[in-house]
C-alpha cells in the first residue's frame, strides 16, 4: 500500500521535503523526524481517515498523537560557508577588475562617436560592486578571527603562518638555486680570477626546503576542510 509522508515547505524558497528524505527542489532544509512512523491513505488499526500523514497511538480507548514526534527544519540558505564565501569573493574581484577594464574603455571617444557603454552605468556598477566586496571581506576575516582550528589556533593565525611558510620557502629554494650553480656562477671565476666558494650545505637546506613545504601543505588542507565546514559570520 502506498504510503503519505507530510511535506514541509520553507516559505519563500518553494522548496520541499516529502519525510522520506526526498527533495523537491535545491533548497538545502534539513528534516529531521524523531519517532515519526508514515501512515497509509486509508484508515486502519491505530489510525484514521482524519489524520494521514501524522502517527496515531492508541491510549486505551483513546486516539492521541505521538508525543514523541519533532520535527525540525533548519535552513541555511541565508548562510554560506567560508569556502563559499572564498569564491564569491574572487568573483568579486574579477568582476570589478572586469567593470574597471570597461570604464577606461569608454571613458574617451572620438569626438562624434558615442561611447559603447555609459561611464555614469559602469561607474555606479562599479561602486555597487566595490562595496559588497568590501562587506564581504570584512565578514571573511572576522570569521576567521573568530574560529579556530582543530589543530589550534585561529583560522587568522593559521593564515599568517601558512604565509610565512611560503616566503620562507621560497627563500631557501633561490638560496640552493644560487649555491647548486643553477644561478650561472658557481664553479667559474670572475674578471679577477676570484673563484666561487659555496658557503651553505645544499642538502640540509633541501630538507628543511621539503620540511616546510610539507608543512605549508598540511596546513592549508587543514584550512580548506574548515572553510567547508565553517558558516560565514554576519
């Protein structure tokens, strides 16, 4: 027999679930049910024809509800994820590098000619864009001033470490560069007939060059999956 499940609509959004954990649309809404049982079309024992869809014990020679039915839907349409929020953010930036490029295209014409677009248009276009990149960002980093990572530490210090790391990577691998000869100068002489003299072991600096760059990859994996995992912060 074909079973009805009660449809939950979140207003504003036209999106529904069916009970079953089937969606009818892309709205994310979570529906959890604690004790709910599905209840057949007709009435039958335990239930009635007044009441489909709900569960229906008997209390002697009583009907009642199940008091142990919760139902409760959580919408999180209105808040994005940090990683989310991370691409919105380079869309941003694209978009008003794009709107810039436009600008300086039709900011001045041949006399007689009319612009291709309307400066006043793309000016407010671009102010508009400028600031919810700013209220964006703003938002981006006062959620990672706010939360922490597994590991410890906030997601802003994780940042800033994640940074230097790279720096200081990229410093030792120009510096085995140079003293490996790699640079054009090791091994032959100058005018003065001066030879090179390498003063640094390469293959200690290589391990701390692979040290911090296993580092630096651990730690940005340990940031992205928080990214994913964390809401933006209004």
């Amino acid at each position: 027999m074909a079973h009805s499940y009660p449809r939950v609509h979140t207003p504003g959004k036209g999106g529904a679930h069916d009970g079953s954990g089937h969606r009818d649309s892309g709205n994310r809404t979570a529906v959890r049910a604690a004790g709910y049982q599905p209840a057949p079309l007709a009435a039958g024992p335990g239930r009635d024809a007044n009441s489909v869809g709900a569960p229906i014990v008997d209390r002697g020679s009583a009907k009642v509800r199940d008091p142990r039915m919760i139902l409760i839907v959580c919408n999180n349409h209105l808040m994005p994820t940090l990683g989310e929020a991370l691409n919105q953010r380079s869309d941003l930036q694209k978009r008003v590098a794009q709107l810039g490029e436009r600008l300086r295209g039709n900011v001045l014409i041949q006399e007689g000619d009319q612009p291709a677009e309307a400066p006043e248009e793309l000016l407010a276009e671009l102010g508009r864009a400028c600031d919810e990149l700013e209220t964006l960002v703003a938002r981006i980093n006062k959620t990672n001033a706010a939360t922490t990572l597994p590991s410890g530490g906030t997601v802003t210090e994780a940042l800033a470490r994640r940074d230097v790391l790279m720096l200081r990577g990229s410093a030792l691998r120009s510096a085995i560069k140079e003293a490996s000869g790699r640079g054009g100068l090791f091994g032959r002489y100058s005018r003065s007939e001066i030879r090179m003299v390498r003063q640094v072991d390469i293959s200690a600096l290589q391990v701390q060059t692979d040290a911090l760059a296993k580092a630096r990859r651990e730690l940005d994996a340990e940031i992205q999956r928080h990214n994913w995992m964390t809401n933006l912060i209004e």
